[in-house]
C-alpha cells in the first residue's frame, strides 16, 4: 500500500464521523467513499503502528450479585430453579422447571409450564417443591437464579420473601456460570440415558419429568463423592463415606496379609 494511503486511513479516524467509533467504521468509510481500499486487518495495522487502536478491554460486570459459592461456604441452604424447553414433534413447546436444593443436589419437584414460563408457573413449582423440605431447614435457606422475567417478577418475589421468608439472590446478568448446579441438571434431564429419544405430544414430556426427578436422585453423584442426592437429602452421606472409607481400609490389609503370606511361603519354598 502506498504511504499516501496510509496517511488518509490514519486520518480518516480523526473524521467527526468516526472519531470515537469502532474500526469497522473506518473500513466501511473507505470504501464507501473510495477514500481507500484496505482490508480489516490492514486498517487495524496501519492504525496500531499509530498507537491509534483503542486496546481490547473485557467489559467487567458489576452489582450487588452475590456468589452463590460464598452462601454455600456460608453453610446457607440453596434452591435454584430455571425453565428448559423441551419441542415436541407436534410443535408444542413443553418448558420443564426443575427446582434443585442445595448443597444435597436433590430435586425437589420438576413443575411444566406450556409455551413460557411465566411467574405463576414458576410459583406454582416453588410451592410444590417447598413441601418437601423440611421445617427446620427454612431458617437456613435462600434462592439463587438468573435474572429471567420470571425469576425477577414482583408477584413471584413477594411469594418467595414476603410469603415464604426466603430470600432470593441472582447472579450476574448474562453468566450461566453462576448457577452451574442448575444447567448441568438441565442437561442432564434431556440427555439423560433413560430419556425418550423423542417427544411425539407435550404429555410424553409431562410424563417423563417425574421419572427423571426419581432417577436423577438416587443416581449416584460425583460432586456429592458418589453418594446419591436421596441419601445426601437424608443425612446419610457422612455415614455412608466412613463406611466405604472403613471397606477400602479393610480391603487393602486383607491384600497386605495376603501378599505377606505368599511372600513367607515362597521364603519357605
């Protein structure tokens, strides 16, 4: 490229126009005007030579969001909840809506809602899945989810905080990071190894989510160190840990006394 060329693409960023804009702006001015003909990436590099490129600055997401992580640390008790869709083949779209407790991973309830999930819906699966916990767990216990229409919905937030004395926390805008408990339950009640491989009518969906609500709890689970979420639920876990715990120790002295004594006859021998 000629340095004429050069001078006006180092200029052109300075047009009232497009001072301050992206450099795709500057591209498009090029040749829309035929001021020149540059690719992208030449623009961006004829301008980097400059100083002249606005350095890449991740925009940081800010508020009053509180870790989930750090409530759980807390030893505070959590219910998180979200939609999933599921499309039957009749074009009908069936919006699961499992409810999940905290740190225990046991689902609650999984409620249905047809078309959205509206905070009726949602509320409706809140108070079903509320009767399974137990009374002295209440003093204890906050929500978590996303900022979703439904989640953030006065009538649905002045059941959880006003009605029930639950308070309710939301991760950050955009961040599904932050409630990975209830995405990967998610993933796991479409794809799970039992789950219809199709949906002919929304009933199948409807019918399928109860069953999946028993075979999701009393499958075992790796973040619960392969205890399942019903024995977790229970109060069983740290029973069933020191038990397995005490067979493996048990198990590894029988091999230790059996590799001693075949050593000692082979002594012998």
């Amino acid at each position: 490229m000629q340095p004429d060329e050069i001078d006006i693409i180092q200029n052109a960023v300075f047009l009232p126009d497009l001072l301050g804009k992206p450099l795709c702006h500057t591209f498009v001015y090029g040749h829309n005007t035929k001021a020149f003909f540059a690719s992208m990436s030449s623009v961006f590099r004829y301008l980097k030579v400059k100083d002249l490129v606005k350095p890449f600055c991740p925009k940081r997401i800010f508020g009053k969001h509180v870790s989930a992580h750090d409530l759980l640390d807390q030893g505070i008790s959590l219910l998180t909840y979200d939609g999933k869709a599921f499309l039957t083949e009749t074009g009908i779209t069936v919006w699961a809506i499992p409810v999940l407790l905290l740190p225990c991973r046991f689902l609650l309830h999984v409620g249905h809602s047809i078309r959205s999930v509206s905070a009726d819906d949602l509320t409706r699966a809140l108070q079903e899945a509320i009767n399974f916990i137990p009374e002295g767990l209440f003093g204890n216990l906050s929500s978590f989810s996303d900022h979703g229409s439904a989640m953030t919905a006065d009538k649905f937030r002045n059941f959880m905080i006003k009605e029930m004395g639950i308070p309710v926390y939301y991760g950050r805008p955009h961040t599904p990071n932050d409630e990975p408990w209830i995405e990967a339950l998610n993933k796991n009640m479409k794809y799970h190894r039992e789950a219809p491989k199709r949906f002919p009518i929304a009933d199948d969906v409807i019918s399928w989510l109860p069953k999946f609500k028993g075979l999701y709890n009393n499958d075992p689970h790796s973040s619960l160190k392969y205890v399942t979420p019903q024995e977790a639920f229970d109060g069983k876990m740290e029973v069933i840990l020191a038990e397995r715990k005490q067979n493996l120790l048990g198990a590894r002295q029988k091999r230790l006394e059996a590799y001693r004594a075949s050593f000692t006859l082979q002594k012998v021998n």
